[in-house]
C-alpha cells in the first residue's frame, strides 16, 4: 500500500513537471483548490473585504467634484484620437465637457440667427448646464419658450449685444457673455447680460445703459481726464454692507451709440419689488409685476426699513447727492439683508419718474427728495401697492394696515413724512430714532465688518460731486413746474391685461 501511493505521488510530479515548459519557468504550478479557499479566507479577515458598490449607491456629488477637478486640471490639448471619438460615448464619461460643447453649438447657430439672441431655450441651456452656477433656473415661458419680439426690438437687442461684445473686446478677455436676458427693468433702453468674470471664475450682471447727450461726467469734467477713473473712485470709496457695489464700469462712444458699461455682483434673490409681487429676477418687467402683491410681515418691514435708512444716511455723511432713483426696485437683497443700488443713475445724469417729486408742492420737498420717496417705499412695503396720490389718506391707511400690531408707529413716520406738524420734512436721523426702527439689531453693523475712515477724494471727484449736485437741483426744480398733473407709478405696470405702458410713461423710465 505504501509503495502504490509512493508511485502514485511520482507520477503527478511527473505530470506536473510535463506541463512547464522550458522557455517558461515563471509560471506557477496550479494552486489546490482547498488552499485557495484558506488563503481567501485569510484575506478577508485580514482586510475586510466587502462587496462593490452599486450604481445607485454612488455618492453623485463626489463624483461630480471630481469630474470638474478633472476637467479644470487637465490640459486643454486633446489627441487626435479623443478628437475622433464618438460623441455619446464622450458625454457619458464627462456631461460637463458635452455640456460645453452643446453651448459652443447654440452659441454658433445664435450668432447666425441673431433675431433669437436672448431667447429663453438659449438662456435655460446655458445656465442650467454651466458648472460653476450656484442657483436654479426653471423655464417661464409656456410653449416654446421663445419670447415674441418686434422687428424693432430685436434691431435694437442685437445692436446692445454687439456694443457689450466690443466692450468685452477692449478688457482684455476679462469677461464672457453668458446670456442677453430679458428686460427685467423698465428703464427704456437698458440691456441686462449674464456675464462671466475669468479673473475669479464669478457669475456677473453687466448692464448697459444708454447715456443722454448732456451727460454730466462728459460735460463738466476737463477733456484731460477720465471720467472711468473718477467714477470707479467715488463708487470704489463707497464700502457698505447695505450699498449694492459697482465692480467695474465703462464706457462706448462713437457716433452711433453712446452707453455706459456697468459691472455689479449677480444675486439670485432680485429686488425688493420682485420679494413683494413674489416674482423671479428673471422675468420680463411687463409681466413679473402684473400680478398681485403682498405686504411684508412688520418684523421684515422694519429691518429692511432700517437698513434702508442706514444706507442713506451713509451716503448722506460722505457726502453723496441725492440719490433721486429709491424704490423697491433699486433696493437689492442679499443674504436677507437690503442693499441700496442705482447709485450711477444720478452720477450720469440718468433722468428719473419719482411719483413723490412729480407731484410735490412743496420747495422744501427737493431737499428731501429721498426721505419723500422713502415715504412711498415704507407705504409699499406696508400695503403691497405702490402709491399713486401725492400723500396718502390716513383713514384708507388705517383700514389697510389695521392687521400690523405697530400700525401706531407705521402711522407716526408716514404722517412724520407726508404731514408734517411743523411743515419740515424729517431727516434721515429723525427716522432713524423712531420707535419703528430705532430698537431693530442690525447684524451687518456689528464689529470690523467695514471700515469708517472717510477716504481721501482727489479734486477732480470733488468737482464732479458738485457738479452733479447743480444738475440734481436743476432738473429737480424742472420736474417740479411740471408736476401738476398725477401720473402713473414709476415701476409698475398701467395695464395689467396687456403690459402695455402708457404714453406718459415712454417719458422717464427708472430701474
């Protein structure tokens, strides 16, 4: 028995030996099938070894960093093999990259039918698959989606596109055009683009402003200076956490045109107004205001007030004019707190349609043009409707405010404003101690959070603050002899049926 399992032994060290050959002495002799199993087991207890993951139990948000790590690291030089890839197969593996190949095609096919430059199927695609966008954008157009334009429109849509391409041209690469959006003002002739800022890799809003022929920063500077360098200098100066920034501003004159290039932080969350009339920044101004609004609770009214104010009397100590264009329009939010902007509207000499100097009868209003108007801004926030008399009825207040626990206080800075016992207008201060506001913790104020050394304005600055200051009074004084007529508000909407503006209306625009 012992010598047949000996023999029997041999001849499986003989097969085996038989199956190696020669030129190959690496390989290994096959391993039992009881020893693998040990050896497995070791190993799992070893190191933990678990199942793979499925599909669905991938972590999508690490693998999307990764994808744009990836991307944005990567070299840019592609070989001529991945140039001659499918393209399925290209989005599959990075939906970012086909993504940007989809926007390199609409934006082609765009340049080639200019008459649907700012159409909403283009402006959905483009913010919806950028990857450094932080926001959602939802599609508001029914149909289509595609917004109906006059010959006439789309003349003048793609003749601002090609002046802000210029502009773009001349800063050196600096910014990129995402999207020519709707008009979500009501300014006449103003441009609203998406842009994007290369140096940082930030969403902008760049809008274009057309400029009047008598504009004050051309006409009362010397030829010798620019008047970009003044204007960035005095709005550059102006560091507050509730003033709304310009980041960069500019300027395109020829004889065809003659626009002001602005340059402002892009803000998901829109204005004041488009808080009250529960609207998107988005939409068109025709019809984002046609619906019906609603007041503010008491406790948002008096933070928003008081920051508000803190925001004029800031201008006020640094000796800013008048701003002449407050309204819940040019009152941006951000980060639940609002920031005053529109502040380059009285600069350039922008002309402005305020209900409350229109329809003053008092010289003393035009000194206090901006606590009037803050009058009719409180009065919005309050009842949700903007204010077409000269000053409210106090019994029609009370009837619409009879649900706020402090209609007491509302009615004290409302009469403070309107009907005052003295027949002086309150000061920015005045409202301020107020019960409604005075007792109201502003988070932005508290510590370092901004410095309140006064800087130093060169002289040129200087000229141009009293330049604008004459040219306030002056076209203040205008609009005074010509306020004897009541006139629609000057950001909403006459016909709610069709958007259409009334003919008044074509006159002064604001936004």
């Amino acid at each position: 028995m012992f010598k047949f399992n000996k023999a029997a032994q041999q001849q499986r060290i003989d097969n085996r030996n038989s199956a190696v050959t020669g030129h190959d002495p690496f390989v290994r002799p096959p391993v039992p099938e009881k020893k693998v199993r040990n050896i497995m087991k070791k190993l799992h207890k070893a190191n933990g070894l678990k199942r793979s993951n499925s599909a669905i139990e991938f972590d999508v948000s690490a693998l999307t960093a990764a994808n744009r790590r990836q991307i944005y690291s990567s070299n840019r030089s592609a070989s001529s093999e991945q140039d001659n890839s499918d393209l399925s197969e290209h989005s599959e593996k990075s939906p970012l990259v086909s993504a940007r190949l989809d926007n390199l095609a609409r934006l082609f096919f765009s340049k080639s039918m200019p008459a649907e430059t700012g159409s909403r199927d283009t402006i959905d695609s483009v913010l919806t698959t950028r990857p450094n966008i932080k926001y959602q954008y939802s599609a508001l157009d029914s149909g289509n989606g595609i917004v109906e334009r006059s010959p006439r429109e789309r003349a003048q849509r793609e003749k601002a596109l090609n002046a802000t391409q210029e502009w773009i041209q001349g800063a050196n690469g600096r910014y990129e055009v995402i999207a020519h959006l709707d008009e979500i003002g009501s300014r006449h002739g103003k441009n609203w683009f998406l842009v994007t800022d290369a140096s940082v890799r930030t969403d902008r809003l760049q809008t274009l402003l057309p400029l009047p022929p008598d504009c004050v920063a051309f006409e009362d500077l010397p030829p010798n200076e620019s008047a970009r360098e003044i204007l960035m200098e005095l709005l550059g100066s102006l560091h507050h956490p509730y003033i709304y920034p310009v980041l960069d501003l500019g300027f395109l004159r020829n004889s065809s045109y003659n626009y002001a290039c602005l340059v402002t932080p892009f803000n998901s969350r829109g204005s004041l107004k488009d808080l009250i009339y529960k609207a998107q920044w988005n939409e068109p101004w025709t019809r984002k205001y046609t619906r019906k609004p609603n007041g503010l609770p008491v406790s948002q009214v008096q933070r928003l007030g008081r920051q508000i104010l803190e925001a004029l009397l800031f201008l006020k100590e640094r000796g800013f004019p008048l701003h002449g264009h407050l309204h819940s329009g040019n009152v941006i939010l951000q980060n639940g707190a609002a920031r005053l902007s529109g502040l380059e509207n009285g600069l350039l000499g922008l002309s402005s349609r305020i209900n409350a100097v229109m329809w003053s009868r008092s010289v003393t209003e035009i000194e206090n043009v901006d606590i009037v108007c803050f009058g009719h801004l409180l009065y919005e926030m309050c009842t949700g409707q903007e204010l077409t008399t000269p000053k409210p009825s106090m019994r029609v207040l009370e009837m619409e405010l009879q649900h706020y626990p402090q209609i007491g206080q509302i009615l004290e800075i409302l009469g403070l404003i309107f009907e005052p016992p003295s027949g002086v207008c309150p000061s920015v201060e005045d409202l301020v101690l107020c019960d409604l506001f005075r007792s109201i913790d502003l988070r932005e104020l508290r510590g370092p959070c901004f410095s309140t050394i006064k800087p130093s304005l060169s002289r040129s600055t200087l000229n141009l603050l009293q330049a604008v200051k004459k040219r306030q009074c002056a076209s203040l004084g205008h609009s005074l002899s010509e306020a004897n007529s009541p006139c629609t508000p000057p950001s909403t909407p006459h016909d709610r049926r069709t958007g259409v503006l009334p003919a008044p209306y074509e006159v002064f625009r604001m936004y």
